[in-house]
C-alpha cells in the first residue's frame, strides 16, 4: 500500500510539474503577445497568424549592373514573378486575416526624386478594407513602374556625380532590421544583383575579410582553381560581418552572374561569400539564384514566397 502510495504522489508532482511548464510557456506566450499589442504593431489576431502575413522587400542593385546587356529586360521580369508571387499569396487569405505588404527599396537614396516618388507608389499594403480590384493594380504597377526606374537611373549613370550606385553592405548594417522586419510578418527580402558588392564608401577591409568584392578583387584572388573552397576556408575570404540576430528574416538573391571570364569558379566563390555571410547573420533560410530565363526563375520566386 505503501508504495502505491508513494507511486501515486510521484505521478501527481511529475502532473504538476508538466503542468507548470506548460503554464509557463502559455505565460510566455501572452507576456510577447501583450508587448507587441503595446507598441501598437498588430492586434491579436494578426500576430497569431504571423507567418502567413508577408512582408516582401525587394531591394534593386542600381549600381553599374543595369548597364550591361539584358540586366534591366531581367530585373523588370524577376520584379513581375515577385508581385505574382505576393499576390497569389493575397488571394488565399481570408478578407479579414489580409496583413499583408510589398515595398521597393534602395541604397543609398537615389538623387533623383522622381525615382523616389515610383518607388512609393510600389509601397503596398493589404488589409481587410482592401479592395479585391487592389490585387490586379499591384500587379500592374509592378509590370509597369520599374522600368521608369531603372531608365531613370540609367540616365543618370551618365554622370556620375548624380549616380550613387549601390551600397548593399551598408543597407544591412544600418537598415535592414529598420526597414524589412516586422513583428506580425513573415518577413522577406529579395535582392536583385549580380552578386558582386561595391560603394565608394565602403571600402572596409579586416585580414582576408572585406566589405566589397569586385571583378577586379576576386581576379587577385587564389581562387580560380578546383581547390577554390579549400583555400577560402583556410585563408577565410569573405564578407565582413555587417549585422546579427536576423533569424526573423529570409533572403533570395537573384541574377548572380560572373563578370571574371578567366575562373570558372567565379560563381561559386560569390555563393560562398554570401552564404557564409548570412550564416554569419543568423539568417537561417536564404537561396541565391543566378541569373537565368524569367520563366525558370519564376519558379524560384514562387516556390520560395509560397512554400
């Protein structure tokens, strides 16, 4: 009888004890809930339905890129593939549950304020007042509107002191958390670039570890062999380290393409520096596409928005 006894109070506290924890998780739960209701990010609702709530960013390299062949016809198709994306995902959702957002984004602010003043109308948001008509605008403004983005920022590439280029390195350090993250949404960034990184201002350099990589530095480096990996792990080239605790954010690259014809392993040694420098940020999910047909990559696209 004893020991039944004390088998008894042994399963009541281990009940107890399960029952705590779960409590605390529960508690847990409320107390983030609560104190993202206080700052006024999303109601209820909306949070617990976060990671069906998108908050797509889509951030454009206008730096030198655009001035090579076909760069632009294929940006400006990506760009389509990316609203289609965003608004087959619209079209699932329950009128009442839309918490749902795509913006433009570049860096630094182009000089030219029409540029500005496209990018804004590419800013869009759903809620549950949208109207179902908002759907078909998004995604004509997004067939439309870049071009006269990038032609604008072509014409200003003829001289160079109103062409700012692009600073990707920077964007992370000073804005991505600022600009792309969002407590009620599954948060998404997509870049458009060909997989090099360069800006007059950010010409940083740690050992091995730098914050651009040109056509002309990765020609210096020991990397156009089979050994490539082998000698960027020892050596540790890469990018350096421009924010942290990013979990909360995915990232697709697309349009890598090698502009350094004598290594064929050019492509490779640019996955590896972004892939590592992502790993590097936390982020835990991220692809990086090179440049192809727009009908191959969307596919991407939407495989990647619409798991």
């Amino acid at each position: 009888m004893k020991s039944l006894n004390q088998f008894i109070l042994l399963f009541a506290f281990l009940a107890i004890l399960s029952s705590c924890k779960s409590d605390k998780k529960e508690i847990a739960k409320e107390v983030a809930i609560a104190k993202s209701e206080i700052k006024g990010d999303c109601p209820r609702y909306i949070l617990d339905n976060k990671k069906n709530n998108l908050n797509i960013s889509v951030f454009l390299d206008l730096s030198d890129r655009i001035t090579q062949p076909k760069t632009i016809q294929k940006d400006t198709e990506y760009l389509k593939s990316i609203s289609k994306a965003f608004t087959n995902h619209v079209k699932t959702k329950k009128l009442i549950l839309l918490q749902d957002q795509i913006q433009l984004y570049f860096n630094p602010e182009p000089t030219n304020n029409t540029i500005n003043s496209v990018a804004e109308k590419l800013h869009i948001e759903f809620d549950k007042n949208s109207p179902k008509a908002k759907i078909t605008e998004t995604e004509e403004l997004y067939a439309g509107q870049p071009a006269e983005i990038y032609n604008l920022a072509l014409a200003d590439a003829e001289n160079p002191k109103d062409f700012p280029g692009s600073d990707i390195w920077q964007f992370f350090k000073y804005n991505v958390k600022d600009y792309t993250i969002s407590n009620c949404h599954r948060n998404i960034l997509v870049i458009l670039t060909d997989g090099y990184m360069y800006h007059e201002n950010s010409q940083m350099k740690e050992g091995n570890l730098s914050s651009y990589l040109t056509p002309k530095s990765l020609d210096r480096l020991p990397l156009a062999n089979s050994k490539w990996e082998t000698t960027l792990n020892e050596k540790e080239y890469g990018f350096i380290k421009a924010n942290e605790n990013l979990e909360d954010l995915e990232v697709l690259v697309i349009g890598v393409e090698s502009l350094n014809p004598k290594n064929p392993y050019a492509i490779d040694v640019m996955r590896a520096y972004w892939t590592n420098w992502f790993n590097e940020m936390g982020i835990q999910k991220f692809k990086i596409q090179n440049a192809d047909l727009a009908s191959s990559v969307e596919k991407v696209i939407e495989g990647f928005v619409n798991p």
